[in-house]
C-alpha cells in the first residue's frame, strides 16, 4: 500500500484532522479534510497555483490509495471467504448457518445432498428458498419451523433427530452465532446422517428380539414335549416294574432283561424331568415359592434320599451341620434338589470306602452349604465345563456315572434363581468341594 | 373291594392302572375320554374315579366338575403327567379329592389309590 506520507502535503492536512497515516480515512474525517482544503485555498492567494498542483497530486494519490485500500479488503474478504467455505466443504456433517429472518448465510455441499436440494434451485441462489427446501425435506417440517423459530429466541444449543421425508435419519445440532456483543445474529446446524448406524442398531435389536423369541419358543417346546414324554415313560416302567411282580417265575435273562427296561426307562425320566427343569428356567416358567427352611432340616432329606445308593457304594454320609445355623430363604423343592444333585455327584464319583460330608455355616448374610467328597476330583482344564448341559465328567475307569449330565447345569441356575452361588473347589485323587451359598431367610 | 373308574387316553398307562387294581382285588372299569366317562358314570354306581386331566372331551377338569353337581363325596383323584409346583394344591382347590403324578410306583399306587377310598358304610 502506498503510504499517505508520500504526499507531505496531504500528510500533514490529514494528521491535523486526526487521521491516522496508516488506516484509510473516515468519511467525517474526509469531510474536514475537504473544508480545510477549500478554506486553505481562499486564505493562501499567495501560492495558489502550488496548492493547486499540490491537490491535483493528492487527489491522484488519494485514488491510489482508495484503489489500494480497496484491493486490500477485498483480496482479505476473498481469502476469508476462501478459509470459510474449505472449512465447511471439509467437514463430514452437512453445515447450514441461517440468520435471524431464516435466509441461509451459508451451507455446504453435504447439506444440500441431505436436504436434497434441487441442482437448478442451488444455481439459482435464493437464499430463502432454500431454506424453505431444506425444511420442507424434513417429515415433521411444521414442528421443526416451530421449534427453530422458538430456538433463535433462546441462545441454548439443541440437539434433536430429524427424520427426512426420504426416510433417512439426520442427528442435528443447532448452535446460536453471536457478535462479540452478545447479539445473536444467527443459527450454524451440523447434520450427520445416522440411517446407516440407526439400520445397523434396529437390525442388531431385531436379530436380539428374534433370537429370544425363538430360544423361548424352543424352550416352551421343550418342556411341552417333555410332559408329553412322560406318559409314555409311565406304562414303559410300571409296566416292567409290573412284570418284575409277577408270581410265575421268570427265567434270570428275562429278569434281568426287564430290570434293564425299568432302569433305563427311569434314567430317561429323569432326563426328562431335568430338561422340562432346564427348559422351564430357560422359558421363565419356573416359579420359586420362597419360605424360610431350617438348613438341617434339607440336608436331612437330601441325605436320606441318597442313601441307598451311598450304601450300596459303600461311602459313608456324614451330616455336619451345627443348630444355630440360621434359615435360608428357598423353595423347598428346589432346595432339596439342589442338594439332591450335589450330595449324589459327590458320591458317584467317590470310590468304596469314602466319605461324603455335608456341612452348613453362616457366611454374612448367607449360608454356605458345602458338600465334600474324598472322590477322584476334577482336573483344572475340566472344572470351565462343570456347568454345562450335557458336559458329563467321565470316572477314571472312563465309565460315565449314572445321571443325566445336565444335574449341575440345573443346580447352578436353581442356585442362581434364589440369589445365591456355587463355587467348587477340587484336587485331582483327592477330592472336591462344592459350596453353595444361599441367602438368609 | 371297591368299583373305580379309570379315566385315562393312554391305552398302556390304562392298562396298567387297571391291572394294577385288578391286582389288589377291585373291580375296574376304564374309559378314554371325557363322554366315555360320563357315559359310565351313567350307567354304573363308582366308589371312587381316578381322573386324567388331558383327555380329550374336555378335559378331566370338566368331568370333574359335572360329577361335583350331584355328588360331593366320592372320591375323585387326579391322575397326570404334569409336575408343576402349584399343580396339587391348585386340583385340591378346584374339588379333586387327591392328586397322584406320573410317573407311578407300582409298588405304592394300589395302597395309595384306596387311601383316598370312603370307609363302608
């Protein structure tokens, strides 16, 4: 820029009308210039012809400056502009800023993709039309109007989703622009289009919704079949429990033939019964009737009910279980189940001559019932599979012991189901310990 | 010795029932569905009906409740395969005098069936 200082002249008339040399003159101060001028040519006849170049010489390098001046604060512009629009053409949401009569200022190409904003109406430039597009793209475009308008007179941010008239699915933020004065002059929406995220999200909730249906319904078809299986299982046994009866002598072959039917008959029941158990828990069916239970009182009956089958392994029963242990909160049925399955795993995997200890202490608020076995124990890399169906141990002669393989899958969602756990611990030829604790009740 | 009725779909859970009570001495008549039943309950005079609750007809639960219309005492007891908790004292509620579950113990069920019997009068 040429300095106003190349015209001493014109320097010095400006610095007594307080302009400043470096910044373009204001108009008030162009004013008094030109009275200073006009009032300088009157007073000075004596060298009127100098003043006179003097000025033609100003007014040549006043345009200069004008031009000059004027270069400037457009190529600024340009450039600022220039910043602007690279700023809003590279960011990956769609921009629209709008002012306060909603006339957009400036949006990006994203935008006007999302907003589906006619080519030939783009060219065109119409600010107000545009924005008029830009809304009427939305589903719901009567509530947005409302709620922008509502929005330019709050200064707060807004977030909200907007649901296009093409079906996709916009996540809008809308934040107010002010001058350094605080007055809101206008709105800058950032829009990203989440359809793709929100299809994902939707199909993923919908595999969720139809994998649960049909485990339900595999459930509920489970435990339907299972007390259809049962009437069958019913003449199967009786029947052969029936001829066992019978006066006339059977041969040995034949006896034994049909004690296999009754056993095998009533092993598949039992496997029925635990999958109807299994498939009852898994379909929500299971309803506990929670009571208080004196713990010795469910030992007992657990212990009772394994005992023909300890005495004819030879292991030994051994209760333990001090009186002033306090109640527990459980279904009674379910109680004795779970104890059931864990005193008749312990004894199937101890060998003659081994014990079986059943004993109960008050652990916090719960009771722990542990039940331990001087039985073969369980290697470490088998202990992960405890839990599952039909993950049965195997005895170390490779026998598979009686039961169903499903006994502690059931057991652990039994214990689950009263707010309790189970936890085991095992030495490999030493034995095992299983602990379930059980809330106090 | 008392007259039972056996009302039950299954032919072999029928016939064993019904051999099993032939066994201790009573007198057994069966029938495989509801109107079966009713048509039996017609004709002849039972000390006791040992019930299915599915059974086609209606369902044990509807005979049930015709014979409670005009005779509260004899014996009627429920005879299912189903085990859910609940189930007992739910038949008790709706007028059985006694519920027995499948599967039977063929050694017990005879002495359990005439548990439920009224002594001579």
């Amino acid at each position: 820029m040429m300095p106003l200082t190349q015209h001493p002249l014109l320097a010095q008339l400006l610095r007594r009308v307080g302009a400043n040399e470096a910044e373009p003159p204001t108009l008030d101060a162009w004013r008094d210039l030109l009275k200073l001028v006009s009032q300088m040519y009157y007073e000075s006849d004596h060298d009127r012809d100098t003043l006179e170049r003097s000025i033609e010489n100003s007014s040549r390098d006043m345009q200069q400056l004008y031009q000059d001046l004027k270069h400037r604060t457009e190529s600024e512009r340009v450039e600022q502009e220039a910043i602007m629009r690279a700023t809003l053409e590279s960011a990956i949401e769609g921009i629209m800023i709008v002012d306060n009569k909603r006339q957009v200022i400036a949006m990006n190409k994203r935008f006007a993709e999302m907003a589906q904003l006619p080519e030939s109406e783009l060219a065109q430039r119409d600010q107000r039309v545009l924005a008029a597009l830009a809304v009427k793209s939305v589903k719901t475009a009567e509530s947005v109007l409302s709620r922008i308008d509502g929005m330019q007179e709050t200064d707060g941010t807004w977030r909200d989703e907007l649901e296009l008239i093409n079906g996709s699915v916009i996540d809008y933020f809308s934040a107010p622009v002010r001058t350094p004065d605080g007055t809101q002059v206008a709105r800058v929406g950032f829009f990203r289009d989440i359809t793709a995220e929100r299809h994902a999200h939707q199909q993923l909730e919908q595999a969720r919704e139809a994998a649960e249906a049909a485990s339900k319904a595999k459930s509920l078809f489970l435990a339907n079949i299972s007390h259809e299986l049962r009437t069958p299982l019913t003449a199967v046994i009786g029947l052969a429990d029936l001829l066992l009866l019978e006066r006339d002598p059977l041969v040995d072959r034949q006896r034994e033939y049909l004690e296999g039917i009754a056993s095998s008959g009533r092993h598949l029941l039992a496997l029925v019964n635990d999958v109807l158990d299994l498939a009852k828990i898994e379909a929500g069916k299971q309803e506990l009737t929670l009571r208080s239970i004196p713990v010795h009182e469910a030992i007992e009956e657990g212990l009772t009910a394994i005992s023909p089958l300890a005495n004819a392994r030879g292991v030994s029963l051994e209760p333990a279980t001090r009186n002033d242990v306090p109640n527990v909160r459980a279904d009674r049925v379910r109680l004795r189940q779970i104890l059931y399955n864990l005193i008749s795993n312990a004894v199937k995997f101890t060998d003659y001559g081994g014990v079986v200890r059943v004993r109960a202490r008050q652990d916090g608020d719960r009771v722990a019932i542990a039940v331990s076995d001087t039985g073969v124990g369980i290697a470490p890399a088998d202990l992960s599979r405890l839990y599952r169906s039909f993950e049965q141990l195997k005895l170390p002669s490779g026998d598979r012991p009686g039961g169903t393989g499903l006994g502690l899958a059931l057991t652990k969602r039994l214990v689950e189901m009263h707010g309790g756990t189970i936890d085991v611990e095992s030495e490999l030829g030493v034995g095992t310990t299983f602990t379930v604790r059980i809330p106090v009740g | 010795m008392a007259r039972i009725l056996v009302v039950e779909d299954d032919l072999w859970s029928r016939r064993l029932v019904f051999e099993l009570l032939v066994l201790r001495g009573h007198d057994v008549l069966c029938a495989a569905g509801v109107s079966d039943g009713r048509a039996q309950l017609d004709s002849v005079r039972f000390d006791a009906v040992l019930l299915d609750i599915n059974i086609p007809g209606g369902g044990g639960e509807l005979l049930l409740q015709e014979i409670r219309e005009y005779n509260t005492v004899i014996p009627v007891i429920a005879f299912t395969a189903s085990a859910m908790a609940g189930d007992r004292e739910r038949f008790l509620a709706e007028g059985f005098t006694g519920h027995l579950s499948k599967p039977i113990d063929v050694k017990s069920f005879g002495e359990t069936v005439e548990s439920y019997l009224l002594p001579p009068a």
